[in-house]
C-alpha cells in the first residue's frame, strides 16, 4: 500500500502546475497527461480483504472476498462516495447506520458476525443486487460493504476512515501471481447502467428506482459520478465543469476520447483522465456505456487525513 500510494503521489506531483493553474492554450501539456494516466491505469492496492483497483483521482473498482470486505468505518473529513455493486456473493451485504445505531445495536450485531456468524442479524444491513448504490454523504454513517465486486465513486481515492470494528486480519496478506482482470470485472458483472437506489430512513430501508439521468452521486463544486450511455445519436460532451478532472472507463465495448485536437481509443479494462481546463467528448459506433467520475482539482491535491 505504501509503494503504490507513493507511486499516486509523485504522479500528482508531476502534474501538480496543470492542477493547481490549468492552460487551455497548451494542448502539449493537456496530451500528455492523458498520455501519461492512460499507460500508468489503474494503481492495484491489495488489502487482506480483496482488492482495490483505483485511479488518482477517486474511481476504483473493489473486488471483495466472499464474507469479507471493508472494516465497519466513519469518515474522518467530509470524505464522501458512492458504491455501485456490480456483482454480490451469496451473504454480500451493506451495512448503513447513524453512528447512535451503531453504538445501541449495530456494534454488538457486527461482533456477532465478526466473531464466526455465517450471516449477519441486523436491521442495518441490505443484500443487494447488481445495479444497486448506497451513498455516502455525511461523516456520521457508519458503513461497510462485504462480498461484493463494486465501483467507487469518491472524493479521494486513499482511505480516510476511522475503522469503528475492523473484522480483517491485516498480518496474513499475500499478493497473488497477477493482478485481476479489469476487463473481465466490467464487461462480464454489470456493465449497464445503475438500476436503484439504497438508503436508510428512520429504522428501514428505502429502495427507489435511478431514473437513467440520475447520478450516481452529485456533490456540488466537489464530485459528480455517473454511468452514461454513448453511442450513434448520443451527446457526445461530458457532462462535467470545464474546470475538473474528468476520469472515462469505458464498461463493454472501446469508445473515442477526444480533446485537445487528438483522438484516443480506449477499451474496458483502461481507465483514461482529462485534465482540467478541457473539454471532451466520447464517442462510439454502438450503444454502450462508460463510467464517469468528475472531481474538483483542490480534492485530488488535498492531504487527506488517515
């Protein structure tokens, strides 16, 4: 975690002046920070739990253990995030409470499962589905996601919780032979778009169908995530503020990225980033669907506590 987050760092550091000042009278510099984000991909951040498969600029893609997945956590700073699951195990679940729920009930229920439970009893937990989202939008939610495969869309792509019950055993990791198969979790999971949403509300759940034009998440003047579909007759712009980061992976078929008088082809399985101060549009010969997250560049050069 260490080297591969010092790899995130010096990256952000090379490109720190087109972050911190965009130019949009210099499409050389813009070129090749797309040329440089395209070859880096995807930076693979292996956790005793699964792993995470993330860009510099707050997307990534877990892909959980069966039973196992994140610690029960608060956010330390207004962190926030949004999970797509894209494929859930037998016993996958969400778990979302106020941090007064967690403290009367949530706690010993998760303890219960932690301790050897084959399956959690709790009224804060969901078993979803592929094409559902929970959001993380406030700093008193605990949550966890367990035996899932999912995106996140977030603020920052370095863990910046307060582990409130962490149920994995981080002495026994071991790295695998060869990093997972990007491609693979996109095209063959849920390469659709969102289907619903999941949220708490007193003490259930609540469950709303995601109009296609919904965001995954929307954070004013800090993130916007979304999947879109592309193709013959679509809009070809993003819909995102000039000024942002703009991150594009594309989830079933290759799609054209376009700007700064060059065209880039991208396929599942690569993640390509257009810097701030430039304008794109993503193109394809068939309906398909790319994922989208946009972020504010004062978040990606923040010291993120944690």
């Amino acid at each position: 975690m260490g080297a591969v987050e010092a790899v995130e760092r010096a990256a952000m550091g090379v490109f720190r002046q087109q972050l911190v000042k965009p130019d949009a009278d210099d499409p050389f510099a813009a070129r090749s920070f797309a040329d440089f984000f395209l070859a880096l991909g995807f930076l693979y951040k292996y956790k005793p739990y699964g792993v995470k498969a993330a860009s510099p600029f707050g997307y990534s893609l877990f892909d959980l253990h069966p039973g196992q997945g994140f610690s029960f956590q608060l956010h330390l700073e207004p962190k926030y995030e949004a999970f797509h699951i894209l494929h859930a195990h037998p016993g996958g679940f969400i778990y979302l409470s106020s941090h007064p729920e967690w403290l009367e009930s949530g706690e010993k229920d998760a303890v219960v499962w932690s301790e050897g439970d084959a399956e959690i009893r709790s009224s804060h937990t969901w078993s979803p589905r592929p094409g559902d989202i929970a959001r993380i939008t406030s700093t008193e939610i605990v949550h966890t996601v367990v035996g899932c495969t999912l995106e996140e869309y977030a603020t920052t792509s370095f863990d910046a919780v307060e582990r409130l019950l962490d149920q994995n055993d981080r002495a026994g990791l071991e790295l695998p032979a060869r990093h997972p198969e990007i491609r693979a979790m996109l095209q063959n999971l849920h390469p659709d778009l969102p289907r619903r949403s999941l949220g708490r509300a007193g003490s259930g759940w609540i469950r709303a169908d995601l109009p296609p034009s919904e965001p995954i998440i929307d954070v004013p003047g800090q993130l916007l995530g979304r999947r879109l579909r592309i193709g013959p007759g679509a809009d070809p712009r993003l819909p995102a503020p000039v000024g942002w980061v703009k991150v594009v992976v594309p989830t079933s078929t290759a799609v054209r990225c376009a700007f700064a008088d060059r065209e880039w082809t991208v396929s599942p399985g690569q993640i390509f980033t257009v810097p701030p101060g430039w304008d794109a549009e993503v193109t394809a010969d068939e309906p398909t669907v790319v994922s989208i997250q946009s972020i504010a560049p004062e978040l990606i050069l923040r010291e993120w506590a944690g």
